[in-house]
C-alpha cells in the first residue's frame, strides 16, 4: 500500500512545508537564486531560517536514480546588538621548542584575549609541557591587570603533553555551572609540535575531542611553525566543530586570537544538530565532508556553531528507488540547536521534495544550479584531500600536484569560495618555493569547506 504521507498536497508541487509545529515569525516563501525549487523558511526569532533544496526538481519515475539534497541554516543580522556570554580556556604549549620570540609573541596575544573579555565573559588559561598546569582558574576577568601579570610570568619548560593539557582546558570549561546557561564554550589549543610525552596516538586524541563535543565543548586548533602535526590538529577541529588555524610566524598569533575571539563573539547557534528522516524508498549514501551516524530510517549529524551573518550547508546524497508519478517527501530535516541569543532550545524542520516523472526532458531542465555549485565545492575539497595524500604518498610528483592545485583553485574561483581559493594559491606558491607547508595550507581550506562556512 502506497504511504500517503509522503504524498505533498500543494497547489505548488515544489513548495516544501516547515514542520507545523514551528511558529514563523517573519518567514515568507522565496525564490532561491539558480533554481526553480521555492522554500517556505522559518525561524525562532529570527535567529536561524532553514531550507531545503533538492538537486532537481525532477526524478525519474520509473528508475533508481541518485540526486542530491542541499541543507542550508542561515543566520541573520538581526539581533547585531547582542551576543551571548562566552567561556573560553586559553590552553597553551610552553615546551622548549616554544622558547624566545613564539613564548612573548604567545603573551601578547593572551593580553589580546584579556582586554577583549566583557564582565560576563569567563576566563581560564591552562599551560602544558611534560606537567599540566592551570595558571587561572575559570572565572569572570575582574582585575585584567592582574591576569596579565600572571601571564607575562610564564616560562618555557620540556616536553609536549598535549592530550593532558587538553583534557585540563576541557575541564576548566565544564567547571563553569552556567555551562548550559547560554555560555559559547570554546578551548583555544595552541601548539607548535607534536604530543612526546602522555597519551599520543591520533584516535585516541580525537575521540576524546569527540567526546567534549558532545558535552557541548568546542576546541579550536591553533598549529604554529613548520613541526606540528597538521593531521592531528585539523581532525581536533573537525571533530569538534571548532576551527583550525595554520600560524606561520610569531607574529601572526595575537592577529590570529583576535580573530578566534570575535567570531567566537558573533555565535548566535551553538550544539546545532541534524537529523534526516528518510522516506521508506530512500537510502543517503553521504553527507559530504561529514562523519554521520547511521540508523534505519534516519541519519544524524552535528554541526559546528554558527556565527550572525554566515550560512552553513550540508549537502547528501541519496539513492531514490522507482516510484510513481507524483509530488514526494524524500527527506524531512530536523535541525535543534541552542538558541543563545534568547537563551533557549530551538527546533526547525523542513522538507526535500521531487516531482517523479517519467519525461526526462523535465529531468535534464531541472537542476538547480545553488546545489549543482555545492557538488563542485564539495569535489573541490575531495581534490585537495587526494592531493595532499598523493604528496604524502609520493605518489603525485610536485608538478602533478602543482597542476591538481590549480584546476582546484578554479573551481572553488568559479564557486565565490574566495577565501579558501586564496589559501590554494599560497600552497601552489610553497609547493613552487619547495617550503613544507603545503599540506598545512591545504588542511585548513578543505575543512572550512567540509564545514559548509558561506559568508
């Protein structure tokens, strides 16, 4: 028997429908740029709005056909004025390496950090080399005078504990009661080696990260100089929705945490997750640059907080089974996420709808284009990892990676993703220069583009 849920009664066959249970204040119906499929968007106060596009706006009936659906959470400017507490951990390598210019230049971006906190603002730095040491405490900043003067006493020490120096900067945020109180959580991790002493296998590290996350603690990477190991700081910041920072110079770090700091600044959603509800005929195959987990009929993933004035998207691939003609639901998207700039939990829900028929001139007519751009961007971050393995591999000579590097740079030119074309082009210029930090550039691109950051 046919399940009639799945059938869209719409006067508009392309309309999809935002859960009923959601007030819209201010949604209105609008017509996405390069395709034809309309949105009806919501919101929670304005906050966040939710669409969902398909690939097209057509499947054929009476095949299994493979499509694409595009998810896209976008926050607004309207609440510029506001911006929710945050409960940051300033963790830090002073190991040996890190002696002389890196340790002052290391200080002044502490001060950075300090003088930019607010009263409500909490506070705490962590240093680690072989021992773990929490220099301050978590707490609100009331004598920046004073916190400066602790800071400014630091001295370099021996080797790098990083997996315990994390751990104690995780649990300097989880001390904070307010945690869950409308607090953004965010440890910044600076190193500038590998982890020598302590727990240091890769999985190991990471998983934990994975863990914290789910606690709702973000960690930011933060990679300095040439001998760091980039796989280890990007899969931090991966796994964690944080972001990761290549730092080439001592000099660049104070730039670096005030950049780190406002955009921690501007979050207005926090613990943001998806889950996909998929129609009985329906398999995902994917979500692109994204590590889901699977159910029967459903499919979840987190998503890394989002900042006022961006977009963050997911695009999917799923498999459509034949089915008669008609207007179907493929996948309902649910997306909760921490409101904090009400203070409070929030739920959107949208529909992925095709139109089956069995005319593949409509078929061939119907794609749209923002998804068809998303696929090219997603491919572009699947070529940069294909790269930098080749490299690692030897099995891509430097001019074969020099020639991938620049039909990359083109595509993501051709997409708008400016930002990340950029850091592409500075690759190619160390890959020319014979300078070892290729994979280091090509790290942080690939994982704002997994992330779906659009601005």
């Amino acid at each position: 028997m046919e399940d009639r849920t799945q059938i869209i009664p719409s006067v508009d066959p392309n309309v999809t429908r935002m859960n009923a249970g959601i007030t819209q204040m201010g949604g209105q119906p609008t017509q996405m740029l390069g395709g034809p499929l309309q949105t009806v968007m919501g919101s929670t106060g304005g906050t966040l709005q939710l669409e969902f596009l398909a690939g097209n706006q057509y499947a054929m009936a009476p095949e299994v056909t493979r499509d694409h659906g595009l998810l896209i959470l976008t926050a607004g400017d309207l609440q510029a004025g506001r911006r929710a507490p945050i409960n940051v951990c300033l963790c830090i390598d002073r190991s040996g390496s890190m002696e002389g210019e890196p340790l002052e230049y290391v200080k002044r971006a502490c001060d950075y950090v300090v003088d930019m906190l607010e009263p409500d603002d909490i506070l705490s730095i962590v240093t680690f080399e072989e021992q773990v040491d929490v220099l301050m405490p978590a707490r609100k900043v009331l004598n920046k005078s004073l916190v400066k003067e602790h800071i400014h006493r630091l001295s370099v020490g021996n080797t790098t504990n990083l997996y315990d120096g994390l751990i104690a900067g995780c649990m300097q945020i989880a001390s904070v009661q307010q945690v869950s109180q409308g607090y953004v959580n965010r440890v910044l991790l600076l190193t500038d080696g590998e982890p020598t002493v302590g727990l240091k296998d890769y999985t190991s590290i990471v998983q934990q990260v994975a863990e914290q996350k789910a606690r709702g603690i973000t960690v930011t990477a933060l990679g300095f100089g040439p001998d760091y190991r980039e796989e280890l700081m990007s899969g931090i910041a991966r796994r964690s929705g944080g972001n990761y920072y290549y730092i080439q110079r001592p000099d660049l770090l104070p730039e670096v945490f005030r950049r780190e700091l406002e955009s921690l600044m501007h979050v207005v959603a926090k613990n943001v997750k998806v889950k996909f509800h998929l129609s009985r005929w329906v398999q995902m195959r994917q979500v692109y640059g994204q590590q889901p987990t699977f159910g029967p009929r459903t499919v979840e993933v987190s998503v890394p907080d989002i900042e006022r004035g961006t977009t963050r998207t997911l695009l999917v691939d799923v498999e459509l089974d034949k089915h008669p003609a008609g207007t179907y639901r493929v996948v309902r998207a649910e997306v909760t996420f921490d409101d904090v700039i009400f203070n409070r939990p929030s739920t959107l829900s949208a529909d992925c709808t095709f139109q089956f028929t069995n005319d593949r001139t409509l078929v061939q007519a119907g794609v749209n284009r923002t998804v068809a751009t998303e696929i090219e961007i997603a491919q572009a971050s699947i070529n940069l990892q294909r790269t930098m393995m080749g490299l690692k591999t030897q099995q891509l000579t430097a001019m074969g990676a020099l020639s991938e590097l620049q039909k990359t740079r083109t595509i993501l030119m051709q997409a708008g993703q400016t930002d990340q074309a950029q850091q592409v082009d500075a690759a190619i210029a160390g890959l020319q220069r014979g300078t070892g930090d290729v994979d280091k550039t090509l790290m942080g691109a690939a994982l704002q583009l997994d992330q779906g950051t659009r601005k």
